[in-house]
C-alpha cells in the first residue's frame, strides 16, 4: 500500500494491452483512429501512460473528438504486414465514492426538466430510438412504480439494478450493439449491450445518457464481505462498457447495469460518446486480405 494526496491509500496496478492484426500480405492502411487513453474525466488517477504502435513508420496525431475523448490518429505511408497497438498504464484504485456527488435541488426529485441552456447542450444525449413493443412496456412497467417524491438517485440505483437483473451477461464476439429490443427478447446481452439499453431507457425517461467505453479493473478484495458480493477470486482486467447519466450538480455519473452497480475506482472510460458506433477503441480500413486477430490483456499489482 501506497500513501497519496489526502491521506488515502491505494493498490498501484500496471496494466498491459496488446491488439494485433496479422495480414496475409502487404496492405495499405487507411488513417486509423485509436481510443485507448483514459479520459479527462476519469475518477481513477493514471500515472503513466504510453500506447506504441506497429509498424514503426507512422504519423501520431492526438487529437480530441468532439465529446472530449483523446483519439489518437495515425497515418500509415508504406504498405504493412502486421499492425500491433500496445497499450501500457499505471493507476492508483483509489477507492472511489461513486454517490460522492450533489445534485442541484430543481433536479433532485424525479421528474425533472433541465434548464433550458443545459437542455440545449445535452440535446445529442436525449435523442431517443423509436419505441418498439418490449422496451415499451419495459419503461411503462417502471414508470407505474415510481414513488410519489422518489429522488432521482434513489431512481437511478433502483433502475441500474432492476436492469442487472432483468438481463443476463453474456460474452458476445459479434461485432456491434444489439438493439435494446433484441437485448429485452432474449433476456440476455454483452455489456456493450446492457449499457445501450440503459441509455435508451434513460432518454426514454427524460434523464441525458451516453454510452461509455472504457477498462474495467477488479481486484481480489484482502477480506471477504460478511454479506453482498464476494467479487473477484482473482485479479483481472477487460474492455467494458456501461452507460453515464447526466445529473445537473452532479455532471455525469456512471451506471454499470452488469454489475447493477455504480461506476468506482475499477472504470476506467476510455470514449464516451451519444452513439456507440464512436466510442469505438480502433477504427481504420485496409486493403482486402485475410486478417488474423489477436488480443491479451493483464493487470499486476506494482506496489
């Protein structure tokens, strides 16, 4: 354990991920954008931070995307036959009190409106998906138990876990988001899948949402909970997904509806963005080839 700033203590974690494409021949890549460094609003503090790229002969531009997120953007001048992205970071887990917030007393009980200026710049996370017949009745059903003077936090603790366990977690290779219809049919989803539906059933409701793309880290706890959760039997880290509402005081807060908990120390948002499409961590073309894929990812405790 580590003393910081504040007298809290805190795990110093190193965190490594590889992608890696392999083609069968030397292709063109087109300017790829990478989403692979925490954002300016993560909770967690990262010491250090390094992303190298394969093959050596590019262009690195950061940028910021227009919701804030650092991109990295590179260009390619010569054909490749592999291209690798390596990410490495340290970070602190500080613990994190995710209800650390206040919220401003026009919107602490549900329903609110948001002062029109604020409505104005939250116009992109309110935007909604035509309602289809399950996700219609979803949000009637927990609109009917709404109690008369019921906070909005209390609201959206009660939503996140009545999500968590309406829907069961599943690992999902295939590329994309699965409609929040597709997702209610099957009772079933990835993260990325439980997280777009919480944003659609949050905008459903009048409360600005987004997608969130980031790290997850879970380390095994010294001493087991007497109740609640054990949590993880062993140290790992994972791409994750989950959705971010926005509370006027508060700004955005984070709701994991795999776990049916709010976002702490382990989330690390890497995109967030109005449509899951951008938050993306690698988007780029080649030539036609045949592609071999391959990623890994492993955390450590360095002190």
């Amino acid at each position: 354990l580590t003393g910081i700033p504040g007298n809290r203590m805190a795990i110093r974690v190193g965190l490594t991920h590889r992608t890696t494409y392999r083609f069968d021949r030397p292709v063109h890549l087109s300017p790829h954008e990478i989403r692979l460094r925490p954002a300016p609003h993560c909770r967690t503090p990262v010491l250090g931070y390094s992303l190298d790229v394969s093959p050596a002969a590019h262009f690195l531009n950061w940028q910021q995307d227009p919701y804030g997120n650092w991109v990295a953007r590179l260009v390619f001048p010569e054909p490749a036959t592999e291209l690798a992205i390596v990410v490495d970071l340290t970070a602190d887990m500080t613990i994190v009190n995710p209800f650390d917030f206040f919220v401003e007393p026009y919107a602490e009980h549900y329903p609110f409106a948001y002062a029109a200026a604020l409505a104005k710049e939250l116009n992109p996370f309110l935007e909604t998906e035509p309602l289809t017949p399950r996700l219609a009745d979803w949000i009637d059903r927990f609109r009917a138990s709404i109690r008369p003077g019921e906070t909005t936090v209390d609201l959206l603790v009660r939503l996140n876990g009545e999500l968590h366990g309406a829907i069961r977690y599943l690992v999902r290779m295939e590329p994309g988001v699965q409609a929040p219809e597709t997702t209610l049919e099957q009772g079933s989803g990835s993260c990325r899948d439980s997280g777009w539906l919480l944003v659609q059933i949050l905008r459903h409701l009048g409360i600005a949402a987004r997608f969130a793309s980031g790290y997850l880290i879970q380390l095994v706890a010294d001493v087991k909970p007497l109740d609640g959760p054990a949590g993880a039997d062993r140290d790992f880290t994972d791409l994750h997904a989950w959705a971010e509402a926005y509370l006027p005081g508060a700004g955005w807060v984070g709701l994991d509806p795999t776990s049916g908990l709010l976002a702490g120390e382990g989330h690390l948002p890497l995109a967030c963005t109005a449509e899951p499409g951008n938050a993306a961590p690698v988007i780029g073309a080649t030539d036609p080839c045949e592609v071999t894929f391959d990623f890994s990812m492993s955390v450590t405790r360095v002190h």
